[in-house]
C-alpha cells in the first residue's frame, strides 16, 4: 500500500525539484490582472511551475496502473470470467460457508468452492468491516474484503441483515415484472390524461388486448343496447365514488362533448362524457355507442349506471368547471414544500449518489435529491435507473428528479413513483443541455414547446398529491432568454416551485450564471409562488448577496460547488471561510467511503464500485484551493488553479490534476487497485477545460 494518510500530513512542503516560480526572473502578474483572466491567485511562496507534457507522457508510460491498455472484447472478457470463476463465489455460500447451503444445487451458476475462494481471494483492507456495528451478522459473509475483522463463529443467514435496511424506495420484484412485460396499469394518470385530451394512439401491448376485449364485449352486448339504454355495460364506464345525489344515484361525472351541449338533439351525444346527472326534470337517453378508448378497464354497478343513465343532464362548461372542481384536488390543498431559506443540494448525474448525500447532509444540507431518472427507463423497470431513487433514513427532506419528452410517460412514471417510494417532492428536469436528452425532445428542448411543458406540468400536478417542481435554464439560444415569459403561467400550472439555472442550453456550464435574468424571473412570479436560483454558488458571500440582492428569491440551489467543496453548506451556516486541512479533508473522504460500501457492498465488487465513484468525485476535488494559500478569499468557481504545493503532502496530492494522483487516494482508503486498472473522468465541464496559465 502506499504511504499512510498520516506520513504525507506530517511531511512539509514538497518541492518538484524544480526552482519555485517566484524565484525565477519572471515578472509575476498582479492579483487583478490574474482575477481579470480567471486564475486562482495563489500565494507565490506555494507556487511552482507546470510540469511538462512530456514528463506528464513518461509518467503516465512508466505507471502500470494508469496505462489505458487496448479495449478487451466481450469474448476475451468471458474467458477470463471462466478462468477466475471460483472468485465468484456464490452468496449464500458466502453467507454460511457451507457449499450445502445453496438451495439450487449443482444448477446454481456461481462456485461453491470455499477452498479454491479463499486461495485467490485478495487480501483483506485495512479498518473494519462497515456492518459490524449493525444488527446481525455482515451479509458478505467470506466474501467481505474485511472478513478479519468479523467476530469468530458468527456466521451469516439467509436474511440480508445488512445496514441498508436504512435505505428505502427499492423496487418490487412484482412490479418490475409487470414493467417488464408491459402490464402495468396507471389508471389514475390514463384519466388524467384523458381529462386533458392529451392520449392519443399508442402501441402499448396492454391497451390494445384491452381494446379487443371491450370489441368483444361490445359485440355480446349489442342486442342490449339498440334499446336507447345505456344496456349492459357494467365493463366499461367508471362512475366516481364521490358523485352520488340526494336519492342515492350514481352520477355519470364524465367529461361533455362539444357538440352535445344542446339538450334537443339527443341522439347525437354519445354516453362518452355526460358531465352530470343528478337532476332528475331531464332526461337524456344514452347512445348505444360507446367508444372503446373510454372503456378501457371501467365498470361499475348495472343498478345504479341504469339509474344513472336514464337521468343524466348535460351541464356545458359551466357543469364542467364544478365538477373538475370534485374530482380534482386544488393546489391549495395539496401539501406544500417550503424552500425558503433551506440549503438545497442539486440533483447530481453520477456524483451525486446516496453515499454522497449522506456527506452533505452531516456537513449541513437541508433538501436532497437522486439523480435524475429517464422516465422510460424507470417505466421499463430497469434496475439501474431505480437504484437512482434510493433514499437514506437521513434525508428527511428528500425529493427525486425525473426527465421525460412527453406528458404520457411523465405523468405515468409520477403516479409510479407515488405508489412504490417514498418522497417529499417530485422534480421534473427541463433543463438538461445533454445532446442524447434533448435530441429525444426531453430537457431543455422543452424550452421551445411551451405548451408540451404546460401539459406535462398540469398532468403531472393533476395525477399525484405530491408537490411537483420543475428546473429550468434561462432558454434554449444564448442571448434568447425566455423563462420570464412563462414564470406567471407556471405558477398557475400547479407546481410548488421552479429552479431557474442562470444559463442556456446553448452555454452548458461556461461563462457565468446570469443572476440578473434570475432575479428577473423572481420579481415577475407571484407572491406565493416560489423561484430559486441556481448556478455558481462557491461560498456563504454568494448566497448571501443573492439573497440580499433579491429577496423574492426563495433560496438557492448549490451544484458544483457542493462537489468541488462540500462543506460550503457548513460554511453558510457558520457564515465563514472554512480553512479546512488536508486531514479534515480526508476524513470527509472516509465517511464518504464508508457509506461506500454499506451502500454498494463490502466484498471485491463493492469495494471497486466505491472505488469507482470516488475517483469520479475527486475528478472534482482537486479544484478547490485552500483558503490560507488565496491572495484574495473566497475563491470564485470559474477560477483556473496554476499549478502549486499545498502545505503538506497529502493536500499537494488532493490538488493534483492528475488521475494517478486520485488513484493514489483511493488507495490511501480501499487498498491496491487491481491489475490494469485504468480510470478516466465521465464528467468534464467545458468550463474547466485544460487552458495554459503561463
């Protein structure tokens, strides 16, 4: 293993073996001229100066660990599988030691050697294994990479006793079958839809079977309703449970055609939407059809839908105004979230995982939120995208953010997650600069369909009594900003708040975030309704200007720089520059890999995965400069660092902008990584491209 944590804290400053710059004949520039072109100005005693590319290629040739080797095939890989099978150890027998124990046999396709396990097994990590303190024994049994540290003769069951029990929003085994094969129903998102006119043809498997048995039905029952009565169609039409009159009748609180608002001409209203019928002084008979897209899985009482039918009265708009007004919950009533004054971390792609926001959250955070979810992939039940909607007992204020291109998937996908998990809110993302988002129409190519926003939003509001909120940019083109245009109808489509990121799609994250435009936006919404900021928020004296500059402002979202720093939400709520060590740094670094493994697992395959994602955050990390190294404070979130010593060895290294430095890291808290590993950022901001500091 590499050097301890605590030998690179002790050690001084680290010279490169090259001169310090303030020691060459160069001409420093001035602190104003560094800020005016965007580079950190750094204390010239720490400064040194950049190593070359060609040093930066030798060392990249001569580290086996780093060298980014040619891509194996898929069949290389399966071969090598099948050489290292006994590695992939089966769980139960993990669990028990006992290759009996598995209930499948000889038929199971993991191995149960224990023997050949442990002989290539890789040695065990430094520190204790993170289930110990919890209830029962680890549920990685053997195959936990600190199986030293379990206690003696305690072996694990078949229960998962592990500490995720502290985690919910998983998804059912039974539900997921049913997203698999397509049968899943979301009625109350279908009517909602319907309501709004917002179905149209699908070649969904489920709808068209329905269609055909309502053919079916439809045929047997034809004799009956060439009658002028409604006839048997207890299969077919829903009469809401609130919608009973004074003499106990069923009420048909269906929506009325247009054409239908004249009493006289009966035949052509069709039984598809009377709005109400509950006076009994007109009649009107029902047309023997019925369309099939109204019949989809409906039924109700033949009793009372005779009664019903023979008594319904169309009602105009006027009628159906009221009865929106039944069915529908008022926004008022629903319940709210109040943003105001709350740190409210932003929902990270990648970086910002469960792990991660247990780090925020000991560190300050008020609100979380999961990654953002594709609505198609959730509806799909892929488990990977559900993993995105796991919540932590410790985040008491937690929402989900979801991303779709049409009102149907979105609003089915809300009414999904209302059923199955557990949140405070729901975030609908209308602002993702991604080329594979917006080139399906979801994102921030909704910018430029203010009506599909508007629908989206309202069938979503309609469907779920969860509060709804949406994240937009400023606009879609640089210098056609039009989210102020919109803000006053957004508050009328039903949501809670809006996020408005201060840039467009067509910026992604370079220049700055247009505070201005989002103060804008604030001014323009009503009262009640509440507008938050977000973009570029590096300490306490951003958010406070904000605040201050606008007091509309509900409060401000924190991105980026929750992930070059994460301790800003303490510094806000301390109100002061944290010069925080290398040391406290790392320990920050531990709590996150510890929650690491209790989320992804202890064994070889958990390890790795931690190991994944904290190469992936420290990819962002090393941005970050200490305070007591600034000439000026705080440090701004566009600032490019040169190249400098930090005041210890471990601080130089968590500066590096080197992949082989963060693999060094990870090594400090998870151990040697395997052979050929190699790592490479999946996030790079165009606003930190690699740019010559002199």
């Amino acid at each position: 293993m590499a050097e301890s944590a605590a030998e690179l804290t002790e050690n001084s400053v680290v010279t490169s073996g090259q001169p310090p710059l303030h020691n060459s004949n160069r001409t420093l520039p001035t602190v104003d001229e560094l800020v005016a072109k965007a580079i950190a100005p750094v204390k010239a005693e720490f400064l040194r100066p950049p190593p070359s590319r060609t040093n930066q290629n030798d060392t990249a040739v001569s580290d086996s660990s780093v060298i980014a080797k040619e891509k194996k095939s898929k069949r290389q890989l399966k071969r090598e599988r099948r050489q290292s099978s006994a590695l992939h150890l089966c769980s139960e027998v993990a669990k028990s030691e006992d290759a009996s124990s598995c209930i499948y046999g000889d038929k199971c396709r993991f191995s149960h050697d224990v023997e050949a396990f442990k002989d290539q097994k890789p040695a065990d990590l430094e520190g204790k294994c993170p289930f110990t303190n919890g209830e029962g024994p680890c549920p990685y049994g053997l195959a936990c990479r600190f199986y030293g540290t379990h206690e003696a003769g305690v072996r694990g069951n078949g229960s998962n006793s592990r500490s995720r029990s502290s985690e919910i929003n998983g998804l059912n085994k039974d539900v997921q079958k049913l997203l698999w094969k397509n049968k899943m129903k979301f009625p109350k998102a279908d009517a909602n839809l319907k309501a709004l006119g917002l179905v149209g043809p699908s070649n969904s498997r489920v709808k068209k079977q329905d269609e055909d048995e309502v053919d079916l039905t439809a045929r047997d029952d034809s004799r009956a309703t060439n009658e002028k009565d409604c006839g048997d169609t207890t299969d077919k039409l829903e009469v809401p449970k609130n919608c009973v009159d004074e003499t106990d009748k069923s009420e048909c609180a269906l929506e009325v055609p247009k054409n239908c608002i004249n009493k006289t001409d009966k035949s052509e209203c069709s039984l598809e939407v009377p709005k109400d019928c509950s006076d009994e002084n007109d009649n009107l008979e029902c047309s023997s059809e019925v369309p099939t897209e109204y019949n989809e899985g409906l039924s109700i009482p033949d009793k009372d839908f005779e009664k019903s039918c023979g008594e319904t009265e169309l009602e105009g708009v006027t009628g159906n105004a009221e009865t929106d007004k039944v069915l529908k919950m008022h926004p008022r009533e629903k319940k709210l979230i109040d943003f105001r004054e709350k740190l409210y971390l932003a929902p990270l792609t990648t970086v910002g995982n469960l792990p991660f926001r247990r780090v925020c959250k000991a560190l300050g955070a008020d609100i979380t939120c999961g990654e953002m979810a594709m609505c198609t992939n959730l509806l799909q039940g892929q488990a990977s995208e559900w993993a995105l909607l796991r919540r932590h007992s410790s985040e008491d204020l937690f929402g989900v953010q979801i991303c779709g291109a049409y009102p149907d998937t979105v609003t089915r996908t809300i009414e999904l997650i209302d059923q199955e998990c557990e949140v405070d809110f729901i975030d609908i993302n209308m602002g993702c600069p991604i080329d594979i988002v917006v080139n399906k129409g979801a994102g921030s190519c909704l910018l430029n369909k203010p009506m599909r926003m508007k629908n989206m939003v309202a069938a979503a509001c309609g469907t779920v009594d969860k509060p709804i909120t949406i994240k937009v940019r400023t606009g879609y083109f640089e210098g056609k900003n039009r989210v102020d245009s919109l803000i006053a109808d957004i508050a009328t489509w039903g949501t809670n708040a809006v996020t408005v990121h201060g840039r467009t799609r067509q910026q992604r994250y370079s220049k700055l975030a247009d505070w201005n435009y989002i103060y804008k936006c604030a001014e323009k919404a009503p009262e009640s309704f509440q507008v938050l900021g977000n973009g570029d928020i590096f300490s306490y004296t951003d958010w406070n200007k904000h605040k201050s500059d606008c007091p509309q402002l509900a409060s401000c979202m924190i991105a980026r720089g929750a992930l070059v720093k994460p301790w800003i939400f303490t510094e806000i709520k301390e109100q002061r520059h944290w010069d925080i060590s290398s040391g406290e740094r790392l320990d920050i670094l531990k709590d996150y890999v510890r929650c690491g493994l209790e989320h992804w697992g202890s064994d070889t395959k958990g390890v790795e995965t931690t190991r994944h994602f904290l190469l992936e955050w420290l990819s962002y990390t090393f941005r970050y400069i200490p305070v007591g190294l600034l000439e000026v404070v705080p440090q701004q979130i566009n600032w490019r660092p040169p190249s400098y010593c930090g005041r210890d060895d471990l601080e130089t290294m968590m500066a590096s902008e080197s992949a082989a430095d963060w693999i060094r890291i990870s090594e400090l808290l998870l151990g040697k990584v395997p052979d050929g590993f190699t790592f490479s950022p999946k996030h790079k901001s165009n606003a930190y491209d690699k740019a010559e500091n002199g």
